[in-house]
C-alpha cells in the first residue's frame, strides 16, 4: 500500500480521553466495590474498642476515654454522652408507654366482669333496705359470690398491672450513674454500647 493512499491525517497521533485508571475508579464507585473510608489505624494512647471508661467520638470516629469532657480533635464528648442517656431515658419510656396502651383494652375488658359481680352484691342490699324481714342466708351467700367476684377481678388486674408498675419504677428512677453502669455492662457482655443493644 502506498503513501499515497493513506488519509493524510495517519501520522497524527490523538491523546486518549480518558485513562485506564480513571476508568476503573469510575466502575468501582458505581458498582460499590471501592472503600467508603480508608481504615482508621487506631492510637495506642486511645482505649480500645469495646471498653467500660471508652466512648467513640461521633465527629473522628476514635475511641477516648469517658472520663475527658473533649476528644483530642476538640469534639465535645460530655455532650455526647449526655445525648446519649437522653436517647436511652427516652425510649425507655417509649417502651413504657408501649406497655400501657397494649394492657389498656386489656384492662378495659377485664373490667367489665365487674359488672358480672355488682347485681350478687346491690340486690340483697336493696333487697334488705325495702324488705326489713332480716337477712337470709341466701342473700349473705349472694353477697360473698358477688365479692368473691371483684375479688378475683381486682387481683387479675393487679396481676396484669404488675409489668407496667415495675416499668415505671424503673422509668422514675433512671438516672445518669445508673445509665453509666448498664453502659458498661453491656460492653463488657457484647462489645456494643447500651444504645445499640437492642433489648
């Protein structure tokens, strides 16, 4: 083949658009096969990860000790912490709350079996307030029926209200100190903090 018979522009070399590397960037953060975050190394002066006295800063992602109201990159850890005891006395009465509004269609049903025991009590009562013959052994017998009835309604609901009485004990006495020591409970049992630790 001759020169002459090539396009003149043949000699002329083109750049590439794009590189190979910028390709294969291209191809892994679209396919979600590149690291986010490059791995943090940890410092050896920091507490490691799952500790009683150690908290992760939220703003550098390091371990530091609960003890230092700042991390070493300023952040402000006294306030995490206390966010942190907010969130976990917040659901902790969410979980309260939970608890009552299932028991109370419970309770609402149980307490019209009341009904049941009224009639065995009130009749001989009126019965004995209209009629002044005495009271019959029948009607004391009636009367016992009828409390033997709320008695036993009455102890069922206390038996029922029981979870929601020890659930608000704990609500109204749930403080900080106590919120430190289920903390560090739970890191030493799993590793995780409370507020990951789902119950």
């Amino acid at each position: 083949m001759s020169e002459s018979q090539l396009p003149s522009n043949v000699h002329v070399l083109k750049p590439r658009t794009m590189s190979l590397s910028d390709r294969l960037d291209q191809f892994l953060e679209q396919h979600a096969l590149a690291p986010d975050e490059t791995p943090i190394r940890r410092d050896p002066t920091r507490p490691k990860a799952p500790g009683v006295n150690a908290i992760r800063c939220a703003s550098c992602g390091q371990m530091e000790y609960l003890t230092r109201d700042h991390c070493r990159c300023g952040h402000f850890l006294r306030g995490q912490l206390e966010d942190e005891f907010l969130a976990c006395a917040d659901r902790i009465a969410d979980r309260h709350d939970e608890l009552l509004r299932s028991l109370m269609p419970k309770l609402k049903k149980l307490r019209y079996l009341n009904l049941l025991g009224l009639p065995f009590v009130v009749a001989p009562f009126i019965k004995l307030a209209f009629i002044a013959e005495g009271v019959s052994m029948g009607a004391l017998l009636l009367i016992a029926l009828g409390f033997a009835l709320l008695g036993l309604v009455a102890f069922v609901e206390r038996r029922m209200l029981r979870p929601a009485a020890e659930s608000q004990i704990s609500l109204e006495n749930f403080s900080f100190e106590e919120f430190l020591e289920q903390r560090s409970v739970n890191s030493k049992e799993s590793g995780l903090p409370i507020w990951e630790v789902t119950p």
